[in-house]
C-alpha cells in the first residue's frame, strides 16, 4: 500500500471507531446534524433557489455571454 492509501485506511478507521462507539446522546445529535443539512441544501434549494440562467436564457452560449458580462462589469 502506498502512503496516501495507508492515510486514508487510517482516517476512515479513525472515524469509523468513533462512530461506533458513540453513545446513544451523539447518534441522535448526528442524526439531527443530518436532517438539518438534508433540509438546509436540498428542500430550501429546490424551493426558494430556482435556476436562473436555465430559466432565462435559451441556450449554453446565451448563459455564458451573461455570466462574462456580469463577472466584467462590460454592458
């Protein structure tokens, strides 16, 4: 095994003791952690952050010429 793959053996090992042998306290707080991200990047992404150069503009060259104009400030 190389260094970097004895390194992430490592981390992973590190990470999955720890994990279990958590007490019931921290699985539920993880379980809470989890929900709240589910629900921070997915439900409120798909709801309240549509897509708006697929929204507006027809096609890859019309989103890019945009998204230039908008990065150099050149109207």
């Amino acid at each position: 095994m190389t260094r970097i793959t004895t390194a992430i053996s490592n981390i992973f090992r590190f990470y999955y003791d720890g994990f279990r042998t958590m007490s019931w306290w921290g699985k539920r707080v993880w379980v809470i952690i989890l929900i709240k991200l589910f629900i921070m990047f997915l439900i409120l992404k798909i709801f309240f952050f549509p897509d708006f150069l697929k929204v507006n503009f027809g096609s890859d060259r019309e989103r890019g010429d945009y998204v230039l104009e908008q990065l150099t400030g050149n109207n």
